[in-house]
C-alpha cells in the first residue's frame, strides 16, 4: 500500500502542476484573443496539399475562399489529377464568386519525401511573385474567416519565425473511437502557449514570411522528410527564432473515426515524434506509464480491497483526486478553446468527453509510446513510409 501511495502522491502532484498549465493556456487565450491585431496583411499565397475525398472535404475548401484579408492565392496540389480531390476542388472553384487567385497544381508521385511535403515543395515553385508570406494549411481543417488575418498579423514583428495555430477535432456523429480522438489531440493544443521557445509548428495551421523560409533553406531543408512541421520547428529552432501560438486560428476538423482509424492516427502521430523529437516522446512514454499504472492499477486494487472486506477509503479517495484534477484540467482546457471559437460557435461541443474519457486518452497515449519504441513504419493517407531518422 504504502508503494501505492507513494507513486499517487507523484501522480496527484503532477496533476497540479497539469491543472496550472490548463489555467496559464486559458489565460494566454484570453490575453491574445483581446489584443488587437497588427496592421499587416501584404499578399498572401496559401498552400494547401491534398490526397482523397475527405469527410466535410468542400465545406474546407470553401472555407478558405471566404478569408477576411486584402489579397491572396491558393495553391491547390496533388499528387495525381485522378485524385478525388481534384474534382472536389474544381467544383469549389466553380462556386466561388471572390476575386481569388487559385491554381490546381499536380505535383506527381514523390520520390525523396513524404508526399505531403514532395507536394508543398512543388508548389513553392508556383507562387506569386508578389507573395510576403507563406500559409500552409492542411484540407482537413475548417478555418474561420478571420483566420488568415489572425495568422499573418503577428508576423508584423520581424524577428519572430513563425506564426501557428492548431487542430481541434469536432465529432460528427460521434463514436467512443471520435470522442477519444479529440480528447486525445486536446491536451497538445494546450501544450502551445506564452513560451514562444517550447512552441511548435502546426503543419495544418502555420505562417512564415518567405523572405524567413528563403533565408533558412527550409525548401531544402525538407528533402528526404516526413514531416514538414517538425522540420520546419527544428530549423526555426537551429536559428533561434521564436513561434507564436495563436489561439484565433485554431482550426476544427470535422469527422468521425472508428477504433482501427484512431490507432493508425495515433500511433502515427508519436511515431513520428519519436523520430523527430525523442526528447517529447519520452516523457510521454514515462508520464503515461506512470499514471496508468497508479489509476488503473489502483481501479483494480481498490477493488480488490473490497472483495476482501478490506478497507479501500484512502486509495479511493486518492483515485478521486487524481480523476477531479485531469477533469479540472480537461473544462479549463475546453473552455479556453470555447473562447477561441466563439460562444455561438456549433464547432464547440463535447464537453462530457472531455471530462470523463482523458483517463482513456492516457492508456492510449501509453500504447502509442511503446508502439513507437518498436515500430518506424507509418501509413499517412495510403502510403507507408519507414522513419529511418529526423532528417
């Protein structure tokens, strides 16, 4: 018992911690949602890459002809004109009545790099001339109209490298598999914050000045990657140069995904952490461990103790305390990205998930962590790749 309590204490104490962030991350969204925004909108080329007819894909895309901002161009790019997409695109483009540049590029199959990133390069050959800033935004997210301004604005400040907002996962029809998806995605947003040092890039949701992204190679610096984000963050990082978080453009992506969906997506995700930046993966591995292994395993002591007639009060109410402060930190975090969303906002919703299903989310975490350590191969959009090292 007394092994119990001790890793309890750890974890309830870690806990606390958690649940200072949750309110440092709510009143970061506060302070930059009040401010107002800088008087910078040069020409803009958005560049969004995609691969398949996606859930809720031409609401997207729609979405992203409808941006309050001054001028600019979307590059559409593919990797074949068979794609589903590009018809999706084409009839999107059809509707439109904006004076909007948009161009559909077909980028072709990739050879030296994840096909996500072998498209965005392509497209960087194609942009306007006029283009000050780059945005790169992924076709399963839905932006707000105030989004492009909200992301390009901070970039006023010179010094700073690049600007981001993040993903937040709205189920549709919902599902225990989509509830645990956003639940499990929810506690990285909450990870962005003041600390333009430890922030990081969203590839879904990102703007760099080109005369910043000419300057560090970053073009070159993607050759042979997976992930454009990592890279990019870690290159930003190489020339000391900070990423502020915007919490206006978090963007919500819209669907549903089963059990076998949610694992791919997942395990994905820290596989390619792990091969990026072990550095954040092995705290996850260690963090998940050590809570799974006091909550659940006290679930089942406590339990036990009762199947026996033994008193249980002291770890039971250890338990409560360590669900009270993940679920505390679970309707901060909601809350603050309520916020961001707006109160009439139909994009927000789901709060029971939020409360009840984060103790799932960190089994699943765990699982991810220790996949990670024995697995380099990831299926992203239908193609399998071998993580061999960052670059």
């Amino acid at each position: 018992m007394w092994f119990f309590y001790f890793f309890a204490a750890i974890v309830i104490w870690l806990g606390i911690l958690s649940l200072r962030g949750g309110f440092q991350f709510a009143r970061y969204v506060k302070a930059e949602l009040a401010k107002p925004l800088a008087n910078y909108t040069p020409f803009a080329t958005v560049i969004v890459p995609c691969r398949g007819n996606e859930a809720g894909l031409e609401a997207n895309l729609t979405s992203l002809f409808q941006q309050a901002y001054p001028e600019y161009e979307i590059l559409f790019v593919t990797d074949n004109e068979k794609d589903p997409a590009v018809g999706v695109i084409k009839l999107v483009s059809k509707k439109q009545t904006e004076k909007v540049a948009r161009t559909i590029l077909i980028a072709g199959p990739a050879a030296e790099c994840g096909q996500k990133v072998h498209n965005l390069r392509a497209a960087l050959a194609q942009i306007d001339q006029r283009s000050q800033v780059l945005v790169f935004v992924d076709s399963d997210v839905r932006p707000r109209e105030n989004w492009l301004r909200s992301l390009v604005a901070p970039l006023a400040d010179e010094g700073l490298g690049a600007a981001s907002g993040y993903r937040w996962f709205i189920p549709v029809s919902g599902g225990f598999a989509s509830h645990l998806r956003s639940v499990w995605n929810a506690s990285i947003a909450s990870a962005l914050g003041a600390n333009r040092k430890s922030n990081f890039c969203w590839g879904g949701s990102t703007a760099i000045r080109r005369e910043t992204f000419a300057r560090l190679d970053i073009r070159e610096r993607w050759r042979g990657s997976v992930s454009d984000d990592f890279t990019m963050t870690r290159v930003l990082g190489e020339a000391s140069l900070p990423i502020h978080f915007v919490p206006a453009c978090l963007v919500a992506s819209f669907g549903d995904c089963d059990l076998e969906e949610l694992l791919e997506f997942s395990n994905r995700q820290l596989k390619i952490t792990r091969a990026y930046a072990t550095h954040l993966w092995k705290p996850v591995l260690l963090g998940s461990a050590l809570f799974c292994l006091v909550f659940f395993g006290g679930i089942l002591l406590v339990t036990l103790r009762a199947l026996q007639g033994l008193s249980f009060a002291i770890p039971l109410s250890l338990l409560i305390v360590i669900f009270v402060l993940g679920a505390a930190k679970g309707f901060v975090r909601y809350r603050a990205v309520g916020r961001a969303f707006g109160p009439e906002s139909s994009e927000h919703r789901g709060l029971a998930a939020h409360l009840l299903l984060w103790p799932f989310a960190s089994l699943l975490y765990l699982y991810n962590a220790v996949t990670a350590a024995f697995s380099r191969h990831i299926t992203w959009r239908g193609i399998t790749y071998r993580l061999d090292s960052r670059q």
